[in-house]
C-alpha cells in the first residue's frame, strides 16, 4: 500500500514538472506552429471518424434510456430535456476523452516510446534541441485544442441522433426535440463541458507525453508503457471529471 502512494506522488509530481518545462519552452521563440498544426492534424482530423461512431451511439443510447423512463410517468415529450442536460455537461465529453483521448494518448506513448528504446530522443538532445520543445509541447498543444473541437462536433451529432430515435421510437417530433433540448440549456452549460473536454485534453496530452519518455529499454517496454496510459488516462479523466462536476454544480 505504501509503495503504491509513492508511486502515484512520484508520477504526478513528474506529471506537474513535465507540464511546467514544456511551458516554460513553449512559450520561447520558435514556437513550432508547423509541429503543432501537425499534430492537430495528426490527433484530431484522424479522429473524426471514432469520434462520429462514438457520438452517434452515445445520443441514440441515452435518448432511448430516459425514453423508455420517461414513458412510465407519462412525460415522454420531456426527452429532449432530459437528455441534453446529461449529454452536454458529462457523457460527451467524458466519453470522447475516454476513448478518443486514450487513442490519441496511446499513440504518442508508443511514438515516444520507440523513439526513447531506439535513442532518437537522444540523438535530438545530442544536436542541441530540447527533446521537450520539439516532441512534448506540440502534442500538449495540439490536444488541447483538438479535443474541445471534437467535443462541439460530438455534441452536434448526439443531438442529431438523439432526435431521429424520439422521433422514430417514442414519436416525439424532431424538431420539438431539438427546440426542449437546447431550450434546456443555458451558456454556462456548454462552457463547463468546453472547460471538461479543455482540461481532458491537456491531461491526454501530458499523460501521453510523459508515458512515452519513461518508456524503459526493451522489448516489451512500449506495450507496457502504452498499457499503463490506458489505465492512467482512465482513472485520471474520472476523477477530474468528478472534482470538475462538484465544482460547477455545488451542492
């Protein structure tokens, strides 16, 4: 037990110094916009297609829940209020970081970490660039800005399909579902799950980074150290997630 509360401060306090290097560099001159625009590329277009799948199922899935519980009261045609309160604040973008962000950390802890295990991080240090600046910041950046967008996008499509299953299912017109479901909303709603998928993407970005630059040397050492951000990410997402929503919504 004690070992692993050691370990978990050891980890977040690499967590926080590597975040405070690559801000500290980042913010120098020359600030890698092409490395970053890459990497948005490179982690959020290639993720519209998981992101459309995901987005899809999440509003169809949780319209059909409160549907069928909405029935028994009678109060069907409340559906659309319902469901956007959940899938705005917390099952968008908790479920995207979940799965998108995991893909997206997962891969630069396995290309970090094949560059660690075959000395190419070492080979930039050697010719006098920081391996922080060059690899970290970019992937932190591009993260963070790539997952509030898939966010937006995720929650245009829940809503959509959301809709069509009342429409289909429970023959709560489309467009009087769309009118209850952003009626219910207010600004405050779509800046705090703006601010989660923010924060989501820093800690996808960080996680990712730091995983793949404590990758040990050997052959099995990527595959465990990809497994390891899987876990990471899982666990620290939730619990931000519910330090996050105490936040917002104080009792």
């Amino acid at each position: 037990m004690g070992e692993s509360i050691r370990e978990a401060i050891e980890w977040t306090g690499g967590l926080v110094r590597l975040l405070l290097i690559a801000l500290g560099q980042g913010v120098r001159r020359p600030y890698g916009i092409y490395d970053i625009f890459y990497q948005i590329v490179a982690q959020g277009v290639r993720s519209l297609p998981l992101t459309f799948v995901m987005s899809l199922f999440i509003g169809m899935v949780l319209t059909y829940q409160f549907g069928e519980a909405l029935m028994w009261f009678g109060a069907k045609n409340a559906v659309g209020s319902a469901a956007s309160l959940a899938l705005v604040r917390e099952i968008v973008p908790v479920i995207l970081a979940l799965t998108v962000g995991a893909k997206i950390a997962t891969g630069m802890t396995a290309e970090l970490g094949s560059m660690k295990v075959s000395e190419q991080i070492d080979a930039i240090a050697s010719l006098g660039a920081d391996p922080v600046k060059k690899l970290v910041w970019p992937r932190i950046v591009a993260a963070t800005v790539a997952l509030p967008f898939l966010s937006v996008l995720g929650n245009i499509i829940a809503m959509a399909s959301g809709g069509v299953i009342a429409d289909m299912v429970f023959d709560v017109p489309f467009a009087y579902f769309y009118e209850t479901y952003v009626t219910q909303l207010t600004p405050f709603d779509y800046i705090s799950g703006l601010l989660k998928s923010l924060v989501f993407g820093v800690l996808v970005g960080l996680i990712g980074c730091y995983q793949g630059f404590e990758t040990k040397f050997g052959t099995e050492a990527v595959g465990i150290s990809t497994t390891k951000t899987v876990v990471a990410i899982s666990i620290v997402i939730l619990f931000t997630d519910f330090v996050m929503t105490m936040m917002f919504l104080p009792v």
